[in-house]
C-alpha cells in the first residue's frame, strides 16, 4: 500500500512537471519587429469622412426576396462613387457584373506575379422597424457627429469599400507604379449570399484563368479584453470561416377550428422538435481556438496556458467553459439558431401547416450534409419534415506562412505596434468563400478596433465607425496596396 501511495506521488509529480513545462514552453513569444518606418501620407480625413457618410445614405439594402431591391439606391451610390474617385475610374474602368457589383483590374507590369485581390460589399442588411427610434441618429441619415461617422453599412461593410477606394486614388495621384496586378471585387449582395455579385465574379475571373497570390476581404478587426487574460490588443486576421445552411422544418396536420384541438397541434409539434435541437447541440471543437491562442497564448495568464498547451488532458473543460458565452461557443461548433415561425393565419383556426426556419452555421468539419442528419437524428419525429435552402459549405483553411498573411501582418504592426497578430476562424460568412478555387490564400481583416459591445452593433442598433478608425483603414490600405503591388 506504502509502495502504491509514493508510485502515485512520483506520478503526479511527473504529470505536474509536464504540465507547467509545457504551459511555459509551448507558446512562443509574438513577433516583435522593429518599428517601421510609416512613410508619410496625407489623407483629407473630413473630405473622406462626408464621402464615407454619403454612402451610407443610399440605402443599399439586400433582402431575402431580390424583387425588394432598390434599384435606385445601387445606381445612386455608383454614381457618388464614380464622382469621388476620378482617378480609379480612369486608371480602372469597372466592368458591371449583374447590373450592380463592381469589378476593378489595376494592371501591373510583371505578368509573373499573380495578381491580389482586394474585395468589400456595397450592400447593406435591413433595419429592424421594432428598433428604428433606438437609433440615435437616422440609419440612412449620413450623419457625423462627435467624430463618428453614424449609419447602417458603416461598419458592414462600406468602411472597406471607402477605405479602399480613398487609399487607391491617392497612390494613383502619387503616380504609384503596378508590378503586381491588384483587383477589387465590391459585391452588391453579400449579405444574402453573394450568389449574384461575388459568385459571378469568381465565375467570370475563373473563365478568364485568373488565379491569385492572396485574396482579402472583410472580417476581423483589432479587438482587446476578449482573449482570456489578454491585456494587448489583438488582430484577429480570418483564415477560415463557418459555412451556413437554413433548415426548413415543415409540419402537416388536418387543421380546424381551435374549440376542438387534438392533442398535440401542428405548432405543438414543431415546438418539441425546436426544443430537441436545442437540447442537442453539436459537438465541440476547440482546434481553432488553440490556432488563435498559440500565436498570441505567452502573453495570457498561467492557468489559460496551462489548459492550452495540455489540450489532450484539459479539452472536455476548456470546451465546457467555452460553451458557455454564445460568443465563445460560436468558435468551437455549429450553432443552432431557430430564427422564424409560421402557423395560422388567425388565433382561432388550427394551422394545417406550421413552419420553422432553422439557420445553422457550419464548423469546418462538419457539412450540410451532416447538419440534416443531425437535425433528423435530434427531432426523431417523422412527422417533420426537414429540408434545406440557402446554404454553404465551410471554407479551407489558409496557411499563416504565405506572402499575402505576411503583409497583412506586416502593415498591421506598422500601423499598430502594440497589437498581437492572430489567425482566427470566422464566425459568419463573407464573400471570399466563393473564391477559393482562384486562391488557397484568402484572409479576413478590416483596420479598425471593436470591442464587444461594437461588434453587436454590426447588423444591430446604433452602427458607427469613430472617425479615426476610418482614418487608420485609409492608411493601412494604403501600405498594403502599396506593398502588394511592389512585392
């Protein structure tokens, strides 16, 4: 028994050394390079500004239905573009793809340097009518006010668009030489999709055989305090990104007058099967939190490092604690979110079809497939039917060590020299899924800083982008363009 008790001391003192040892060595510092030099540029940041908030006033909204689209708004924001930015529109006339997305071709003079794509979405999602008097300024208003630059699409996604446009006219005025062909790729329905803007243009440039170097395109921004015990601010630049699928759940029942129910109604039935879905959530992953954590874990405190580089003992409670905030939930599964109900068209007829719309976002790993059987398998109830619209599987992963990540990360840190760089999956979807057949290298980042509270406001209340920031994402692309197109 003695013997037992010091072979179990001497083990847990070896499993503890392990530990901490690989808890203090797992983690390698974060790269800190020397500061670079910023060369100096001018940006009329009030002119940019207005442009900006403009833009914003032409309600280019995407809706489920297409035949909602205001034609009007789209033509009007193309035509206060081709305005303001004189010098692209000559350099780089954009062709029209389906009436309202635009597609820009700076040429370069190296035909061996695969071209680099720069994309963003000119579409905008609706407002809510419930929430409209919570705004504090007009969504649509093209308001500044308190150096903020107010309205829907303001952060999602015209803050690219602009940024883009406004760093490419002044490279052109300082008579910038391509090497290195640059497009920009501006989706005018990203926000259902992109099956009419980005897809079509995948479509088109595959035809045309182009393949590029790297693509980027909206998604993460700099944040800070939401990294366990992360004081630094952190860039979190998208190497991947969730699929998504909507899944309808459909229920067929006699129907009559609601003075003789049956037992269990058409709605009743659907009710239990959203509840067992909810009951029965998928899988955890942590992987790609590990991703994000390894490049930026040194400088979190000892016991997240500890978990962290000992997933193989800690993973089932690492998942646990990470499943408990939607937010951090979100980056290790498939989430299940039932969005939309249908039943009867009056209180008192029973329905005889009840409908439930499901919109589930995909982990890497998992596929629309796999979600159907999962919702089948969790409902177990034939009287629902279960059928799937709208949907995407998740994108590859791109690797970390290519020439596009390099400079991304490289002109993060010349405009921030505090911030950590870090690969991250996305939660929702952008328009670069369609492209990865003309690119392995595709990247998410706009240069902005959002807390938590800043990123509720992107499709939520009160959407904003401080004047600064825009003024930090005209600059930052002005570098990147400027290094792309030279490298």
């Amino acid at each position: 028994m003695k013997r037992l008790v010091t072979i179990s001391i001497a083990a847990l003192l070896v499993l503890t050394v392990v530990l901490v040892y690989r808890a203090e060595t797992h983690f390698e510092e974060p790269v800190r390079e020397a500061a670079m030099e910023k060369p100096s540029v001018t940006i009329d940041i009030a002119a940019a500004s207005q442009t900006l908030a403009k833009a914003i006033s032409f309600p280019t909204i995407s809706y489920d239905d297409p035949a909602r689209l205001d034609t009007a708004a789209f033509v009007g924001l193309r035509e206060h573009m081709a305005a303001s930015f004189p010098r692209v529109y000559a350099a780089a006339p954009p062709r029209l793809i389906n009436e309202h997305s635009l597609l820009f071709r700076f040429p370069g003079t190296r035909s061996d340097l695969k071209p680099a794509l720069f994309m963003g979405h000119i579409d905008v999602v609706p407002v809510d009518r419930a929430t409209f008097d919570e705004w504090e300024h007009a969504p649509f208003g093209g308001v500044i006010a308190d150096e903020i630059i107010w309205g829907r699409g303001a952060m999602d996604d015209k803050v690219t668009v602009f940024a883009l446009l406004e760093a490419m006219e002044s490279l052109l005025e300082s008579d910038l030489q391509f090497e290195r062909t640059v497009y920009f790729a501006f989706g005018h329905d990203e926000e259902i999709g992109g099956p009419m803007g980005a897809a079509a243009m995948a479509d088109l440039l595959a035809e045309e055989g182009v393949e590029f170097e790297f693509v980027l395109d909206e998604g993460g921004v700099i944040t800070q305090g939401m990294l366990p015990d992360i004081e630094a601010p952190v860039a979190l630049v998208g190497v991947a990104e969730k699929g998504f699928v909507n899944l309808r759940l459909t229920v067929n029942a006699p129907g009559g007058h609601s003075s003789q129910p049956p037992d269990h109604t058409a709605v009743g039935i659907l009710s239990e099967a959203i509840v067992a879905l909810e009951s029965h959530p998928f899988s955890s992953d942590v992987g790609y939190t590990k991703m994000t954590l390894d490049s930026v874990g040194s400088q979190s405190g000892f016991l997240t490092r500890l978990m962290m580089a000992n997933l193989w003992l800690f993973e089932p409670i690492v998942a646990k604690v990470l499943a408990k905030t939607p937010s951090t939930a979100a980056t290790t599964r498939s989430t299940i979110a039932a969005t939309m109900l249908e039943g009867s068209s009056k209180s008192n007829i029973l329905p005889t079809r009840a409908s439930a719309v499901v919109n589930v976002r995909i982990m890497p790993g998992d596929s629309v497939d796999s979600v159907k059987t999962h919702f089948i398998n969790a409902i177990d109830d034939p009287r629902v039917e279960v059928s799937t619209f709208m949907e995407n599987e998740p994108s590859r992963v791109s690797p970390t060590d290519s020439l596009g990540y390099q400079l991304i990360e490289r002109n993060i840190r010349r405009m921030d020299e505090s911030a950590l760089v870090a690969p991250y999956l996305v939660i929702g979807g952008t328009d670069s899924k369609h492209f990865y057949r003309l690119s392995p290298n595709i990247y998410r980042f706009i240069m902005v800083r959002a807390d938590a509270q800043g990123l509720k406001r992107i499709h939520g209340v009160n959407e904003q982008l401080p004047v600064g920031d825009y003024r930090n994402a005209i600059e930052f692309f002005m570098h990147l363009l400027s290094d792309s197109a030279r490298a």
